[in-house]
C-alpha cells in the first residue's frame, strides 16, 4: 500500500528537484559565464593600455614579450594576437594565425567587440579591443589613423563548462539524497499516519464480519481515519441493538409459534373429539324439536339449544380449517363468476335488511385460483361488511379492476369504519368484536390469499365506511412463478 502511495509521490519529488536543480544550474553557469566574460574585456583593456604604453614609450620589440606574458597569466586565454587596423594578424602567440584576417576588414570597426564561435562544450569567445592612435603614436602612424590596430583576445569556455558541470554533479548527489531523505520521511509518516490505522480498521471490519460486534475501531483520531473509524463503531453499534432487537423478536415469535402449534394440536384434537358428539346432540334435538312442535315454549328452547350446537359446529369447522387448512387446487378461473356466486349469496341473506349490493366488474384476464376457496375469501369479507352496516342498511360496491398489471377486487361500505382500537387485530386468529364470532374469517382470508401470490388489505376513509382490496397475479404471472419457484 504505501508503495503504491509514495510512486506517485517519488515520481512529482523527482521531476521538480530535477526542475529546480536544472534551473539553478542554468542561473549559476550564467552567472559564472558573465563574470569570465567580464574579468576578459577588463584584462584585455590592460593588455591593451600595456601595449599602448610600450610601443607609446618606443619599445615595439617587447610587444611581443607582453603578449606572451599576458598569455600566460590566464588559463581560459588560448591565444593573443595583434591585427593590423586593416584587421590582418600582424603577430600571434598562436602561429597558425599569423598573415591571416579573421574577422575581415576592420577599418570600420571602432568599438570593443565580444564575440563568440559555436564549438560546443570547447567554444570560444574573442574579445576584440582597438588600440587607440595618441598623440605619442603619431610619428609612426601619423595623425589620420583613429586606431592603430587590434588585439585580439581569443579564450575558451571549458572552465565555464566545467564549473556548471561540477555545479550539475554536486546539485544532483545534493538532490538524490534529498529526495531520499523526503521518500524515507514520508514513508514513515503514511506507515505511522494511514497505513497502519487502515490496516487496523480494516482488521477491526474483518472481526465485524466475522461475528465480533464487539470490536471497536476507534483510536481518539482526529483526522479522517478517525471520523471514519467512529461512524464504522457508531455502525456496529446500531447493529449491535439491532440485533437484540432481532433475537428478542424471534424469541418471542418462536415461542409464539410452539404456543400455537401446541395449542393447534390440541385445538385440532379437541375439534375432533367434540364435532361428533356435536353431530350426535344436533340429531337428538332435530328429533326433540319434532316431538314438542306443539308446546311453544319447549320448541323455542329447543331452537335455541339447536341454534348454538350449529354455531359451536360452524365454529370447530373453522377451526379445523385454520388448524389444518386443506391445499389449495389451482386452476385458471374466471374471477367475475366467483364475484358473481358470492354476491348472489349475500343477497340471499334474510338479514341484510336495507343494504343495497352492488357489482361493478371489469374485464380481466384470469387467475390460478381455487375457486370454492376464493368464494370463502369474498363472501366472509361482504358479510362482515353487511354486519359493520346493521341494520340501517348502506350501500356495498364490489368492483374488480385490473391495476398496476394484478387483478384486484375491491369491497366498499358505507358503514362506521372499523375502530382505531382493533385495526392492529384485524388478522389474528381469535381475535372478534362479534358477540357470536370466532375471530378466525379474516384469519383464514389471509391465509387463503397469500396461498394464491395475492395480497390482502385494508383503508378506512376519513368520511367512514371500509374498503377492503385483495390482489391476484394474471395466470401467466402465476405460471411463470410456478415454475420459477417449483417448491
């Protein structure tokens, strides 16, 4: 990790010492060069007046041995060589140029000169100094001339090379070991400062991941890690209580769930035990009824006595159903024709008093149901809605639709609406505010619903009534779910 950090670092540190040690190199040799360059014209300017003041005091002859002697008085000076004004080498202490005209007709010429041949790192640099025509020079020369002639100051540029050179070399070691010392620097800080810190977060994820929500990441940072470190501990902690939470719920519905199927054996074993003794009561009171058809009194308790061995009857068939509820057989139905039997059942009912029954069915596409099971399902839920209306009568609208691709029914009242009280109940078994119910219809509904894919539900608006809607898969959704889901 820290490899992949500093590369790129290295990379930038390099490229701009590298620019910084270019830059002063180049402002050092220019520097460097400009001092020789002036230390030159000032030395040939005294090469010059001691030529001038020699052959002034009538001595030409020893010219030639100041010539040699400014020669060798500097390294950088490759050759001295005194041009006529006409600009041919009159004499040179190197002999190749004596008889020549380097720079061509000089009469023109009135000012000193600095110039420069190209020669690559061993290039030169001539400084071109005029020696001045004084009153003293005139009985050799006369009084026409300006200038008597030219000294011409040839010196090279390898000591200006070598010193940038040397000046590059000791920059770059300089630079190397700077840029070493910075990448050992920063090394230790992005070990010490990141990489450590992540590698112990991430180490503190990896027991998280493993089970431990105990494990805590935080170090007391203030920086970034340690912003990131508190929100992974505040994380664990919402996980932590989460899943307390989780095992106190699934605690409580596990032993739930064994009180009921507990209570499901019994309820189904006892069902069993008590419906044929039920079935024998129920004809010995048909046959007493009969008998005492002609005392009044006797037939009315004895329709009473009938009246709640058939509700006791109904009531261990539902729970037989909810107990042991049989499987559903599937078939491509048309939902319309069961809507249309359980409507025309409702109707039927003697005490549905004044509420008008309405139907509004749609076209839809059919569905994988069970149709004497749907008609359970339908026929609870409109009864239910018949009894919230009593009898001052309403209004009961069974519409189907097709919406959002399902096949949905919906069930409308005009009753009181269903109480703030006993809306968190409405599905659970033996759960009723019925003085003859056994709180197990909508119970079983939903069971039957969600055995079909569909779903069931509820709203109560503002204004009153209740409208239940219960929603299908088409049959080819349900195929395809079948078959995706085989189990």
């Amino acid at each position: 990790m820290r490899a992949r950090i500093l590369l790129p670092t290295a990379i930038l540190f390099a490229a701009v010492l590298g620019a910084m040690v270019y830059a002063a190199v180049r402002a050092y040799g220019a520097d460097i060069e400009k001092v020789q360059r002036e230390r030159a014209e000032i030395f040939a300017a005294n090469v010059a007046s001691g030529v001038t003041q020699t052959m002034a005091d009538g001595a030409p002859a020893q010219v030639v041995e100041i010539l040699e002697l400014a020669r060798s008085h500097r390294a950088d000076l490759e050759s001295i060589s005194l041009l006529r004004s006409s600009g041919d080498v009159a004499y040179s202490t190197d002999r190749r140029l004596i008889g020549t005209r380097p720079w061509g007709d000089m009469r023109s010429m009135h000012e000193p000169r600095l110039v420069f041949e190209a020669g690559g790192e061993t290039s030169q640099y001539a400084v071109l100094r005029p020696v001045a025509n004084g009153s003293r020079c005139t009985a050799c020369h006369g009084r026409d001339a300006r200038i008597n002639g030219w000294l011409d100051l040839r010196f090279t540029r390898a000591p200006a090379v070598a010193a940038q050179a040397q000046i590059a070399r000791t920059l770059a070691i300089s630079a190397g070991f700077a840029l070493l010392a910075l990448l050992a620097i920063a090394w230790w800080l992005v070990g010490r400062e990141a990489v450590a810190p992540l590698k112990r977060l991430v180490a503190a994820m990896a027991r998280a991941e493993s089970g431990d929500l105990a494990v805590r990441a935080d170090e007391g940072r203030s920086d970034e890690l340690g912003t990131a470190a508190r929100g992974f501990d505040a994380t664990l902690a919402a996980l932590r209580r989460s899943q307390t939470e989780l095992e106190a719920f699934y605690r409580e519905r596990m032993a739930r769930a064994d009180r009921f199927a507990t209570v499901g054996e019994l309820a189904t074993g006892l069902a069993h035990e008590i419906k044929n003794p039920l079935a024998g009561l129920s004809g010995a009171l048909e046959l007493l009824a009969e008998d005492l058809a002609g005392n009044p009194r006797q037939a009315e308790m004895v329709g009473e006595m009938r009246h709640q061995v058939a509700r006791l009857g109904r009531t261990m068939e539902s729970l037989l159903s909810f107990a042991r509820p049989p499987r559903p057989r599937l078939r491509e139905s048309d939902l319309n024709l069961t809507l249309e039997k359980v409507l025309f059942l409702v109707r039927q009912q003697r005490k549905l008093g004044s509420v008008e029954v309405e139907a509004d069915l749609g076209s839809m596409p059919p569905v994988m149901a069970d149709s004497e099971r749907l008609e359970q399902v339908f026929l609870n839920i409109c009864l239910n809605a018949c009894q919230a209306m009593g009898t001052d009568g309403g209004r009961l609208v069974v519409r189907s639709r097709v919406v959002d691709g399902r096949v949905t029914v919906t069930v409308e009242d005009t009753g009181p609406g269903i109480p703030e009280s006993v809306r968190p109940h409405l599905f659970k078994p033996f759960f009723t505010t019925k003085r003859e119910g056994n709180g197990l219809g909508l119970a079983i509904s939903a069971r039957i619903v969600a055995e079909h894919g569909g779903t069931i539900g509820y709203r109560c608006p503002l204004g009153g009534g209740t409208t239940f809607t219960v929603g299908f898969p088409p049959a080819a959704a349900a195929s395809d779910r079948s078959v995706e889901n085989p189990a």
